[in-house]
C-alpha cells in the first residue's frame, strides 16, 4: 500500500510514518496544502490521511480538489476538531472515513486497510484470479494452492499488476509505487526488471501461468485476457 500523510504536526506525523514502515507500506509526508496538491498532481496513492486544518488551507478544501481532479485514493480524514458539521461536511465531499484526534495508531491502521479492501479489493481481504490468490491480511501469495515464496516487494508488485490487470504500467509507475520518493536521483529504473523477472520464473515454478506480458518500449501488463479467468 502506498500513503499520502498530509499532516503538519511533525510528532504526530513521525509516528504515523514509523507505524507505515514498520508494516512496510511506502509512506510519504505533506506539512501543507501546497505541498500535499504537488505530490497528488505528480504521483497516485492508494490513501491519503488528510488533516483538516493545514497551515496555509483547508483541508476540505483540498479534498474538493481530489474528487474534482477524480483522484481515486481512499480518503481517511484525521482532524482535532470533533464538530459534526465538519465530519458530515467530508464525507459528503467524498472522503472514505473521519478520525478524531488523539487516535490510536491501532485503529488507525485498521481503518486504512479497511478503506483500501473496499477501494482496491471489493471488501474483501483476498483477491484470486484463476490460479493465484493473493491475500493482503497474511501478505501471502499462492499458486494452485502452493505458498509463493516471495520477498514484501515482490508482494506488493504481485498485487499492484493485478489490481490493475490489463493496464500497461510503466517501469517508472511501478517503482514509485514500490519505493516511493526514495528513487529520486536514480539513473533508470532497471531494476524493475530484475524484480519482474524474479516474480515470473517463481509463479511459474509452482505451475503458474505467465500472465506479465512485456510491452517494449512501454512498460508492463498483467494480461488478464490471456488466459480466460477460471
């Protein structure tokens, strides 16, 4: 799971950053509204804990901005503020759920995971397509019932291919979504090959069938259609 934390309070938000690495999503920090909008416009999330009051904007504000910008994130709004009028007003705006501060890191963990099995999974923990089954809860993966020995990376790129199945995703989307700001200054991104290479010769040791398809020049597809779905 990738994370957007667009929060000011740098002790609060240092620990919301520790518990996203210690579950070891990739976990990246806004302090303002600016900061926040440029990140949204430049990368994609799967959430995004959003604070109301930012030091220079709302955060309503910018939450009317995502849905206008049709920005598909979960939405988890965290605020101080426990009126009514404020919880009602996000939701109505679009947001997924509403956190009051102070909160346990607990609950907050288990309500992001919850936003992302609806946004992402349907509601439910797992997704199978044909042989594979993939559960976020375990971070395991099978195939033909066999556990998929792979590393959290492979995990998470397993998931990210399909989740998004038929859709050609870039060498450059696929290690943002993976390593988050921490590739910044790479020279290239070949070592998302390697990654995918490690992934197909594993599914297929276990009798899977090779669903990743290379688009040269482009990137890479976890073609759904090539194998009716059983």
């Amino acid at each position: 799971m990738k994370v957007l934390v667009i929060e000011d309070n740098r002790e609060l938000a240092s620990s919301i950053l520790g518990l996203m690495a210690q579950e070891g999503y990739i976990c990246e920090l806004a302090e303002d509204y600016s900061n926040a909008w440029e990140k949204l416009h430049l990368f994609s999330y799967d959430c995004i804990l959003l604070d109301i009051m930012l030091p220079d904007g709302n955060g309503l504000d910018l939450l009317t901005r995502i849905k206008d910008g049709k920005i598909q994130s979960g939405i988890l709004i965290i605020s101080a503020k426990n009126a009514l009028d404020d919880k009602i007003s996000g939701l109505e705006l679009g947001a997924d759920d509403y956190l009051t501060k102070p909160f346990h890191l607990s609950e907050l963990h288990a309500r992001l995971r919850a936003i992302y099995r609806r946004k992402q999974l349907g509601g439910s923990n797992s997704i199978a397509f044909n042989e594979l089954v993939i559960n976020t809860d375990s971070f395991e993966a099978r195939v033909n019932g066999l556990l998929l020995d792979i590393t959290r990376k492979e995990f998470e790129l397993l998931l990210y291919l399909v989740v998004n199945k038929n859709r050609v995703l870039s060498r450059q989307a696929i290690a943002i979504h993976l390593w988050g700001d921490y590739i910044d200054g790479l020279p290239n991104f070949d070592f998302v090959y390697q990654h995918i290479k490690n992934l197909r010769k594993k599914i297929n040791h276990l009798g899977g069938r090779d669903y990743i398809d290379t688009v040269y020049g482009l990137g890479y597809k976890f073609n759904a259609d090539k194998y009716e779905a059983g």
